[in-house]
C-alpha cells in the first residue's frame, strides 16, 4: 500500500486484478469413489455373515478370537458401516 491510499482501494484492485488472468470458483461435482460397494462387500465378506452377530452374543470371548464384546463390535460394525456408506 502506498502514502495516501486507503485500504478500500487496495482491496478494489486486488479484486480486478485476479492472478494467471483466471477466474475463482468453487469445486463442484462428487468425486469418484476407490471402492465400489461390491469391492467392499467382497473385502468384508467375513463381517457380513449370521455367524458374526451369534458370536457377538455368546459369553466366550473363544468365539471372538479372545476379543471383549466390545472389542468385537468395534471389529464388526466399523467394515459393516464402510460396505452400508458405500451402496448410500
């Protein structure tokens, strides 16, 4: 800013001038997903089965491969929620 010029117009030509002479915009659109719904349902396939909830419910944490209950849900329902976001 020089001697006598108000930040008002400083800001004014700062907006005239734009840089590269292009203009500014927001991204628009959705980008493409890594994994469809099918790689991920393919990928979890293990999570996705009856046996998983039985296991969830017996005592025996042999069952869970020596995981707490709640070790074991925090195993199951973060892979199930990916291959449910992946299809919504």
């Amino acid at each position: 800013m020089l001697p006598g010029e108000t930040l008002s117009r400083v800001a004014r030509d700062l907006r005239l001038r734009r840089p590269c002479g292009c203009a500014i915009s927001s991204f628009t659109g959705y980008p493409t997903p890594s994994e469809t719904g099918e790689d991920l349902a393919l990928a979890n396939k293990a999570y996705l089965t009856e046996e998983v909830r039985t296991n969830g419910i017996v005592k025996d944490d042999k069952n869970r491969g020596g995981l707490t209950r709640r070790q074991y849900r925090d195993t199951v329902i973060y892979p199930r929620m990916a291959v449910i976001d992946a299809h919504y």
